[in-house]
C-alpha cells in the first residue's frame, strides 16, 4: 500500500468503494486522514464498513462538517452528463475533488528515495485501443529484462494497493479516460498515446471532451518523455503541441503501418517489422511476424509503443526483442485459446468498439466472425471495409438482427447465444480458418462485462477440444 501524503489529521470523503474505493479509504487512512465513505449501493456500504470504513450518508449536507477533499472512483460521472449529486455537493461548497491516480502522483515520491542509486520512474498509457496491451507488454519486458516493476491502474491493482517504490523500480499504469479526466496531479516520467477512436462520449461531452481527458496525461505535468501514436489526427495535433520541432526528441512518435523517419525519434511497423529511427537513421529493426501474442497490426501498433516506452528507460534493443518473443498476450484481446484441427480460435472479447473490431478484423485470413452484443450508437456501418476475409458473421445478442442490417453480401446467420455461435462456427469451419469473437459491442446484454463473454466463449472452445 501506499500510503496518501498530505493528508495527516485531516477529513477526507471517499465516493464509491468498489476495488479502487477500498484501496483509496485504506491508503487515506495509511496516511494519517479520518475518512468517511459513501456508495449508493446497500451491499457495497455494508461490505465496505465490515472491513472497517466508516461509513456516512453523504447526501445529507450537514455530514459534510470539517471535509476537506472528496475522492472518486473512476466510474462516477463528475461532469457529462451530470454530476453525481455528492460531486455537485462539493463543487457547491468549493471542496476539491479528486481521485486515487492524483493521490498516488502526489504521494509516490518519500525520502526514503534519496538513498537510492536509481530513482523510481512511472511510465502511464493511455488511449482508446491496445492501452492493456501495451501497459501488460511493458510491464513483462521490464520483468524480463529484470528491471524491478509493478503494474496497476486500470489493470490489475489499484494504484494505491501497490508496494512503495524500491530503489531503480518502474511503476506501469493504464489510465483511462475517466481517471485521467479528473486527477489533480499527473506528473509520469514517460506518458504513452496509443491511438484515438470514439468511445465513451456521453461521459466526456463528445470527442473534443474524450480526446481532452486523455491529453491531460501530457499537458498537467509534463512528462520527461511522451511515446505518441500518430496514426489520427489527434495524436498527430498532440505530437507537434509537446514538440520543440523536428530535432526534438523529447517524442517519440510511433505508428502501425507509415514509415517515420523524419523525426528525430520514432517507431514504427511496416509489413511485420518494427523499425526504430534516430536522427534519420534506423538504429534497430525486429521481426514481428512470428509472435504469437502479438497478432495483426494493431498489436504491432502496442509493440511499437511499448519498445519506444521500454528504450526510453533505457532498455536495449535486443533485449527489448528477447522479451517480446515470450509475451503470451493477455486474456479476451486477440487470444489464442486453442488449435483444433486446423482451426485457430480467437478470443477478442475486449473488442467492444467498432474500431477494435476492425483492427481484429484485419488481423487473421479466412475469418469465421463471433459479434453482436448491445451495440453502440453508429452500429457496425464503418466496418464495411474490413468484412473482405470474413467468410461468415455469428450474430449474437441485443443487437443481431440491426447488425445483419448492415452487413451487406456478407454471408451471416442470426445464432442468438454464443453457445449456438460457436457451435455452428465450429461446424462449418475448415482448416485454415480462424474462428474470432470480436463482437463490435458491449456485453451488458448477455454477461456482467467483457470478461464474463470472453470466459464464456473459452469455456466452449475448450469443450469442443476435450476428447
């Protein structure tokens, strides 16, 4: 745990007490705080105060006597659409409100660093796409090289339930949109962009408001170093705003696709190699081609992220590449769950927008498609252009028949269940086939979330493999 500096003697509120509440109320409380809690849910409340959160009904304003701070879990709105009414309370009586990522920036440096030969480093990423991907990937090179690290943030632990730092450790945090929309400290010695798309809008005011939040990890603090992916406009518009010029090699761009070698550092992959230039030259070249838990372009794209994100701590080329061979890929994004008979199934159950679907799309010949769920606002439209190896689409869920609607030529069926989707996949496909759930949609009709879908669909695949 790390406990919140700052903090002794004083009364902090806390709003929500799922995972990141929890570790925020004992990390509060590490550091000296007198907290009280509040979560709309009776269960949660009642679970919470078991482990000793004192709890006080914050809706109530004369409970607010002596608070200082309000911190809130990332899944409360505290803007767009509305704000939570605790939220609107504190805005009203000028109480600033913050979150655990602010805690955790204000709070990881302690003296106890002056003894240490190397000092700490925090590498944080964000973006729409891959950003797991990547934090997992740099997290498991750092392992590999044997470099001390933790991983946490929206991965994993809480950023305050991880260990304080030991001397030379790098922290790895994915942030999301919501937590770096609204902590008041952001200071990473490394900040990553993957990439843009339209995701989570009613919550950020449109796309100028999710593309701010993101662009906070970069502009709040400045970071020493800023690994930017250039693919969109916005990352492109993000590069040239934190960039003295050309020569500047503060930035490291990187791209999945365009060759870059007019910056003064970059990254980038063409046709299965990752490409690292200098000052216009290239100083390293790595065959992607054969790793198996880097699939496709976009997971090039998070490869390219990660090697500049590792090299800018100062790793080493081949070792970097050493490290990337042995990367196993991390659950429900583009993972291989099993080879039967030639058939290769695919488990991308994290591809619950229409643009990871299409990286998904692009990522495997001769495709037997696994979609449908409750879709987004747009439907599935912009996918037209990735549907040409899609040999048939298993349509499940809320959304199957408006996502039949829109898929043209392409040969399709209505399965309703994923047990029938995979099961008449399973039936139909011939050697050479991947079988991919990639379902364009989130998954609240049929499972609490992506995880509970993509459990489902392995649980099945493995069925089919049991003799």
């Amino acid at each position: 745990m790390i406990p919140v500096q700052g903090v002794e003697n004083l009364t902090v509120a806390v709003l929500g007490l799922g995972r990141s509440g929890t570790a925020t109320a004992a990390a509060l409380s590490a550091g000296g705080a007198q907290v009280i809690a509040w979560d709309d849910g009776n269960d949660t409340r009642e679970a919470a105060e078991a482990q000793g959160i004192r709890i006080v009904d914050l809706t109530r304003d004369a409970n607010w006597q002596g608070v200082t701070a309000l911190i809130v879990s990332p899944g409360i709105p505290h803007l767009y659409p509305r704000p939570h009414p605790v939220i609107a309370r504190a805005y009203a009586m000028g109480i600033p409100v913050d979150n655990d990522i602010g805690l955790f920036f204000r709070s990881y440096a302690t003296g106890d660093w002056d003894q240490f030969d190397r000092m700490p480093r925090v590498i944080a990423v964000t973006g729409s796409n891959g950003k797991s991907t990547t934090t997992a990937l740099i997290h498991h090179v750092l392992e590999e090289c044997g470099r001390p690290t933790q991983m946490g943030g929206n991965i994993g632990t809480g950023v305050l339930a991880l260990e304080p730092a030991i001397d030379g450790e790098v922290a790895v945090l994915e942030l999301s949109s919501y937590q770096t929309d609204l902590a008041r400290s952001l200071t990473p010695d490394v900040a990553v962009f993957t990439n843009l798309s339209p995701d989570h809008l009613d919550r950020h005011g449109g796309l100028g408001g999710y593309f701010a939040a993101k662009r906070r990890l970069f502009a709040e603090g400045g970071p020493d170093r800023a690994v930017i992916g250039v693919d969109e406009p916005e990352g492109q518009f993000l590069a040239g705003q934190l960039a003295m010029g050309p020569a500047d090699d503060r930035v490291i761009r990187i791209s999945s696709g365009q060759k870059l070698d007019g910056a003064a550092w970059s990254v980038f992959a063409r046709k299965g190699f990752l490409s690292e230039y200098r000052k216009g030259r290239q100083a390293a070249s790595i065959d992607l081609r054969a790793m198996q838990g880097l699939p496709g372009a976009h997971n090039h794209q998070n490869a390219c992220a990660a090697y500049a994100a590792c090299r800018a701590v100062g790793l080493a080329p081949r070792e970097i590449e050493a490290a990337l061979h042995s990367f196993a890929g991390l659950p429900h994004r583009s993972q291989t769950v099993a080879e039967i008979g030639g058939v290769r199934y695919v488990n991308d159950s994290k591809a619950t927008n229409v643009d990871a679907a299409a990286k998904a799309l692009q990522a495997f010949p001769r495709i037997r498609w696994i979609a449908g769920g409750l879709g987004k606002d747009g439907g599935i439209a912009a996918l037209t252009p990735h549907l040409g190896q899609v040999v048939k689409a298993y349509l499940i869920g809320h959304s199957a028949r408006d996502f039949a609607l829109e898929l043209g030529q392409t040969p399709h069926e209505i399965a309703e269940t994923m047990e029938q989707a995979v099961a008449h996949a399973a039936a139909e496909a011939e050697p050479g086939d991947t079988i991919l759930l990639a379902p364009a949609a989130a998954s609240f009709d049929q499972y609490p979330n992506f995880e509970k879908r993509g459990e489902d669909f392995v649980r099945l695949v493995q069925a089919l493999a049991a003799p």
